[in-house]
C-alpha cells in the first residue's frame, strides 16, 4: 500500500540521520537573553565572523562584544 511506503520512507529518513549532542539547540537560544538570542542567530547563519565584524554588526565596541561571544561559547554556542 502506499500510505506502508511513506510510512517507511519517513521513519527510514528519520533514522539514517545523523544526531549530534554537541553545540547549541534551539531550546537553549530560546532561553538566552534577546541580546544573546540575535547575536547567536546571526552567528549560525553567518556561520563565522570575526570579533571586529560581530562588534560592526551590533554596533558596539570590541571589549564588550567580547565578553558576550565568551559567554556565547560558554553555553556551547
């Protein structure tokens, strides 16, 4: 039957992919605060940038910009 076949389609899909329990999901973004949650949506679709280039982005200073993406990283980001 046809509905067997997606039926098998999907949960073969579902399985054969690979699951990472490294870096960072989106319920953990979710709890960030708003400043961290942009910074780290902009960082994964960019996927790098320097710090020069994240201060550029949210218009701030290096030092500070800094001690963000530290934090960042701290949460696995």
């Amino acid at each position: 039957m046809a509905d067997d076949s997606l039926d098998t389609l999907l949960n073969s899909s579902r399985r054969s992919r690979p699951r990472s329990s490294d870096g960072l999901r989106m319920a953990d973004i979710l709890l960030m605060p708003a400043a961290h949650q942009s910074l780290a949506n902009w960082l994964m679709r960019r996927y790098e940038a320097s710090i020069e280039d994240i201060a550029a982005h949210v218009n701030t200073d290096v030092a500070t910009i800094q001690a963000t993406v530290d934090s960042l990283v701290k949460r696995g980001c």
